[in-house]
C-alpha cells in the first residue's frame, strides 16, 4: 500500500518522453516505449546514435527501419531470459550502455536474423516469404549503421536464408503497362504472334516516353543557349561596374537614402535587361572564379529581382529537371539499373567508334548478393553496352546525348570537389552546392515527369520506373537475340545466369516453350519416319537439314521413337514408339502423359519464380517434350482414344478427386 501522495504521482505518470527529431524527416523517432525496459539514459543513448546514423537518410526509409529495430528491441526485452541464447549478455549490454565484445554481438544479431527466417517462427514477425527478407534488410540497416555510429558493436550483419525467395521480377513492362491502361490487346492466334503485339507496343510506347523526355531535353537546351547570347550582349557593364554598383547600392540606407543614385544606374533596366546582367554575374562569381566584393545579400536581391537564383542558373547550369530526362533516357537505351546509371563516371566511353557504335560503360555499385554478401563496386565488376552514334529517325543519340551533357554540365565540373567531378549526373542542390544525383530525387523527378504527361495519349496515366524501363530494354533484347541467355547475362551485366530469365514475362516463356515444342515435334517426325525415302519432300524441308534434325532429336532422348521395324516407302508409319523406355501409346501411358502435363501446368509458374535456372535448364525442356508427344498423339490415330482420357482428366481435377504427380 502506498503511503504518500508522491508515490501516486509517479505510477500515474508515464516514463520520461525520449524523442529524436531528425531535419527533414516528417516522423518523430520515439524511444519512450523502451524507457521502462532499458532505462532512460540507454535510450537517449540509442536515439542520439540513431540521429548521427540516419541524418541525410530518407526520411520514409529510416522510420520504416526505425519500427522494425523497435520491434526487435522489445522482443529483446521480453525474452532476455531464453536459456542457451545470447539475449541476457545483449540486454545487458544495452541496458548499462556498455559495449559487449563484437563476437557476442554477432551471434545475438544472428540470433534474430534466424528467427526472421524461420518461417514457422512468429516471435518477431508473421508474414510471408517477402514480408521477413525485407524484415531481415532492415534489421541489418539498422545494426550496421548504429555500429558505425558506435551506439553498439560494428559487425556484418547477416541476411539469413532458410526459404527460397522468388527471384522473378515483378516490374511490368511498358507494353504490359499500356495493355493494362486498356491501349493494346495480347489477343493473338499464337504465342508468335502474341509476342509481335508485345514488342511492336515496347516500340511504340518506349519510343514516345523517349521523345517526350528529349523534347523537354531541348526545350533546356534552348534556356542554355539563350544564356550564352545574354552573357555575349555588347550593352551590359562590366563585371567590376555590377560589383560597384551593387555595393554603392547597399550603401544607400538610413541618412543615405536620398543621396544620388546614378552610380548605381546600371542595375535598373527592364525584366530582360535585369535577367541578364544577373545571369552574367552568376557566371562571373560561380564559373570564372570571381571574388565579388559586393554583401551577399546585395547579390541575393540583384538575383531576386531576376527571377530568384534558381531560375538564373537555369541560363547557365542543367537544372535537375534537365538532369532527370538525359538519365532516364540513358536508362531505356542501355538497360542499367539505377545504381549502375548513376555511377557512370565523366569520361564513360571506350574503344573506338566501329559501325556506327560506340561502348559505354559503367561500374556495379554496392549490390546485395547470395546468403546476404555484399560487394562495392570495382574496376574490374563493370558493365558495358553498345550504344549507336547516330539514329536513323533523327533523334539525338544515346551517345551525343551524353556529350551533349558533359558539355552541359562541364562549368560545374570546374568547380565541384573532385570526388563529386569524376560522376556523369551531377547538379547544383538547392542549397548552392555541386552534388551527385540520388536515386530518391531521381525517383521523385519521374513522377513530376508523369504529372506532367497526364494527358499524353500514348504514356499518360502510365506507372513508369527505371525497374520497368530496364525490364522493357531486357525483354526487347531477348526477343532480338533469340532467347540467347548468355548473351542477355553478358548485355545486361546480371551476376548469374539465372536472372536474364527472372526479366522475362509469361508471355515470353510461352514463346520459349512454344519454340521448344515446335523444334521437338520436328525433330521427332525426322527420327519417327527416318524410313521413307520422300520424307525430307513431305515435310518441304532440305535433305542436309533433315538429318539435322533427326541428330538433334536423338541427342534430345528421342531415339526411343524408333520403331523396331524398320519403315520403308510402302509401308504406313506406325506409331507405337516408346521414348527411353517410359512411353508407350496404351491407355496407362497417355493417361500418365496428360497427368504430367496437367501437373506441369499446375505448377510451371511457380516454378519459374521460385527456382529460374531450374527451370530453364530442366523444365522446359521436359514442357516440350510433352508438349511434342501431346501434339504426335493429336496427328495419329490415337487422337480420339487421348482426347477421351484428356477429357476425363479435367473433370476429375475440377472435382478435386486427381492425384497428380509431385514436381520438382
């Protein structure tokens, strides 16, 4: 029992407020929640670390990891009794503020990371498969950066796999997105023709979000070019009579007021006039190396009465506005990734111009990688493309747009410090410095873009991004190349061979396996009816070809399609074969053949996410080979026998009562 009323106040009141407020973040980070577990002085601790680790950071992206170190330090808390964990030596060590040894720290980290995974484990977490892996990234944010910023121990977090996470790409591409908006229909007879529409509106509308992006392009331009002629006007004072007059004019104050003003004449003009002598003293002070004598709230108000000093540099400088259209063209034409594009340095071409093409190159940056390893970029990890130096429609191209740029953005080059000169994107901040372009303003500027084209017929309305542009160039390029994989690894700088096939769209792997099926069913008619003499003029194909055929089919496990009667020109082709052994045309057979087709329909997609180079490597080449044998069946005299037990099949599997066969 409570024997004063202090002691009830102090169970009314509630722990001592601990917030921090980071500049330009909207969110407060609020601790106080932990202040009865940790303590007040630990948690002023953590906050005043978490300030230091996150200033500059994004504000949405820091809060979100900021609720999931939260969530972790509460479950800390609330477990730290667990018996063979590390958990007591952790929360003592954040409870006193002491710094427990890294190796320690490691394992308790490593501790969490695994709980994240275990996806039957909801102690931290219950969600999917991609809510924990983004659950896990977090949680390594937030530790690392706090290491660094000596709150806890600096370690390597790790990013803990126990589930296979699908590496298909989610991005549509910009067909997909005008099929969507209702523009385009994929309705085709086959999947060939179906993927013509795919590429043809990929043309289309890719070629439109480019020349939108170029006209805003010029219209910069002409804004530059307009500077130039300002700064070459005969009429305007000198940069010493501006610095004179602007200082003679802030001398006129108080007593002064009404004292002559003619000195200082030179400043007056029209909207024109005042636009350029601004626009000429911008480049004095800030491109020539100029030391203005004049305050600078004397140069402040000369740029105001100009318009404001943003909108003169504009004359002189590429605005980020400029900067945003020349990257995001760059993007369609090389497929970068956004991380990539922005670490272009200044001087991005090699080799020398041969057919009209020039290479560019570019450097990975700090990507994440298997088992949660990471790499920063390096000379050696470099991605290239081949880029045309001229366009036959007469648009700029790729690579004069990119002189056009250095040559842009070569004053400001000049003067920028040298670790911010060597990169391609580079701009003046609002705050007057030179800076590399970031992805969240690169972001934000293309949704100003989309604003701005609302209404365009063609990309208005549409959700574009540099995934989806990057997506597009990949699909565009699969198509071109055949489906050549290896080529598209090497082309679009992917680190393994599995993720040129994550790029591709439904409507893509239907083609590859329609392909497949059609290669297959060819090379099983040459090895089926090798026997008659007119085959190669039955089919309208070359002789030399022919045999091709028939060399692949039996590379491909079709020599079990021969039959064991040798067939000669009189004789009907029968076709009672067997592929290795497995296959015969009874009832068991085709009923086996429509439950593994069945089976594969049911679960291709999945697969596909889930395990890509499988897939590829095993999947469908098997899709076609029943897909080949489904098709034989069609054209022989089994067809009514097959389609029967196909029928029966389906009803059976829309009641629930067919076992198909486990795949994998």
């Amino acid at each position: 029992m409570l024997s004063n009323s202090d002691d009830l106040d102090l169970i009314r009141c509630g722990p001592e407020e601990c917030v921090v407020i980071i500049p330009g973040h909207k969110a407060r980070y609020d601790f106080t929640q932990l202040v009865p577990y940790f303590g007040w002085h630990a948690c002023d601790r953590i906050a005043h670390g978490w300030e230091v680790a996150f200033f500059g950071y994004s504000g949405d992206t820091a809060y979100a990891v900021f609720k999931t170190f939260r969530t972790v330090l509460l479950h800390l808390a609330l477990n730290f009794d667990i018996p063979s964990s590390r958990y007591f030596e952790a929360y003592e060590a954040v409870a006193s503020g002491r710094t427990c040894s890294p190796k320690i720290w490691a394992e308790f980290v490593t501790e969490i990371q695994s709980k994240i995974a275990d996806l039957e484990d909801t102690s931290i977490i219950d969600g999917a498969v991609s809510s924990r892996e983004g659950y896990q990234y977090r949680v390594r944010s937030a530790f690392e950066k706090l290491g660094k910023a000596g709150v806890f121990p600096e370690i390597v977090v790790p990013i803990v796999t126990n589930f296979k996470v699908s590496r298909r790409i989610k991005s549509p591409t910009l067909a997909e997105l005008s099929n969507s908006a209702g523009r385009v229909s994929f309705s085709a007879d086959s999947g060939r023709d179906r993927l013509k529409i795919i590429e043809k509106e990929n043309d289309r509308v890719s070629g439109a979000l480019r020349a939108a992006h170029l006209v805003e392009l010029e219209a910069e331009w002409e804004v530059l070019n307009r500077g130039r002629r300002m700064c070459g006007r005969t009429d305007l004072p000198t940069v010493k009579q501006l610095d004179d007059a602007l200082i003679y004019r802030s001398s006129l104050r108080g007593v002064d007021a009404r004292a002559d003003r003619a000195p200082c004449r030179c400043l007056d003009g029209d909207d024109e006039y005042r636009l350029a002598i601004a626009v000429k003293f911008f480049r004095a002070v800030y491109h020539e190396g100029y030391v203005h004598r004049c305050p600078k709230g004397s140069m402040r108000r000369l740029f105001e009465t100009a318009g404001g000093r943003r909108f003169v540099e504009r004359f002189l400088e590429p605005s980020f506005r400029a900067l945003s259209n020349a990257f995001h063209v760059v993007v369609g034409d090389t497929g970068f990734e956004m991380g990539s594009t922005l670490a272009m340095t200044d001087n991005p071409f090699t080799g020398a111009v041969v057919r009209n093409r020039q290479t560019v190159r570019s450097f990975v940056g700090s990507k994440g990688r298997a088992k949660g390893a990471r790499r920063d970029a390096a000379a050696a990890e470099s991605v290239e493309t081949r880029l045309p130096v001229k366009l036959d429609n007469g648009q700029l191209s790729p690579i004069k747009l990119i002189e056009r740029w250095l040559e842009w953005s070569a004053p400001l080059r000049r003067s920028a410090p040298a670790r911010v000169r060597k990169y391609l994107w580079i701009y003046r901040n609002k705050d007057g410095r030179i800076a590399r372009a970031e992805p969240v303003l690169i972001s934000k500027s293309l949704r100003e873009f989309r604003e701005r084209h609302e209404n365009d017929p063609t990309i208005g309305g549409l959700k574009v991004t540099t995934r989806v542009l990057r997506r597009t160039k990949h699909i565009q390029r699969s198509i071109d190349s055949d489906f050549d994989h290896s080529l598209l690894q090497a082309l679009s700088g992917h680190s393994s061979a599995e993720l040129p096939f994550a790029y591709l769209t439904d409507a893509v792997i239907d083609v590859i396996l329609q392909e497949r099926i059609r290669k297959y069913v060819d090379q099983a008619d040459a090895v089926l009816f090798s026997g008659l003499d007119d085959l190669a003029q039955r089919l309208g194909v070359h002789v030399e070809d022919l045999e091709k055929r028939r060399m692949l089919g039996l590379e491909n496990g079709l020599a079990g399609l021969l039959p064991k009667i040798p067939v000669t020109g009189d004789a009907k082709p029968r076709l009672s074969f067997k592929i290795q052994g497995t296959f015969v045309p009874s009832d068991a057979g085709m009923t086996a053949l429509c439950k593994a087709g069945m089976a594969i329909d049911r679960l291709w997609k999945k697969m596909a996410g889930a395990n890509p180079q499988r897939f590829l490597v095993g999947w469908i080449p098997w899709m076609a080979v029943i897909g080949a044998l489904a098709a034989s069946m069609a054209k022989s005299r089994f067809n009514v026998r097959f389609q029967r037990i196909k029928q029966k099949l389906s009803a059976l599997a829309d009641q629930g009562k067919l076992q198909l066969p486990v795949l994998w």
